[in-house]
C-alpha cells in the first residue's frame, strides 16, 4: 500500500484521468472528491463489496429455481434408432 500525506486542497492523481482531492480535515473525519471519467466507477468500499455479492447472488440461482426451471423443460427427445 503506499502511504501519501496531504493537506486540505491537494490532490494524488491516479493513471492520466483519476484525481483524488483532499476537501476537508475536520477531526477523524476527511473529506475527499473524486474527479473521473464517466466509465470508470467510483464508489465506497462498503457499497462496491454490497454490489459484487448481489452481483453474484444475481448471477447464481438457487437449486430451487433449477429445479423449477428444469420441469419447464420439455423431456429428452430419444435418438433415432442406427441404421
């Protein structure tokens, strides 16, 4: 991890598009903004982890959405017999 010190209104730059400003010291409490582009995603930590294990809950179905899935199914067609 690499570790920056800065004072109210400086800023670290992150890649050529990303800057982290520093807002506000106030006690234990620091405000930041972030400048980025449109289509990189910026979000708190708590929040970004809440979204990747809905994400995934999303993406896996439970065993009782397969098994209601797979009585949608029609059965197997048998292969016709070798000639």
């Amino acid at each position: 991890m690499l570790v920056l010190t800065r004072r109210s209104q400086q800023s670290i730059m992150i890649g050529k598009d990303v800057v982290v400003t520093i807002l506000e010291v106030r006690g234990d409490q620091v405000r930041i903004g972030v400048s980025a582009p449109r289509d990189v995603d910026v979000h708190r930590e708590e929040v970004w982890i809440e979204l990747q294990k809905a994400n995934t809950a999303a993406a896996s179905p439970s065993a009782e959405a397969l098994s209601a899935l797979s009585k949608l199914l029609p059965p197997a067609a048998e292969p016709p017999p070798a000639q």
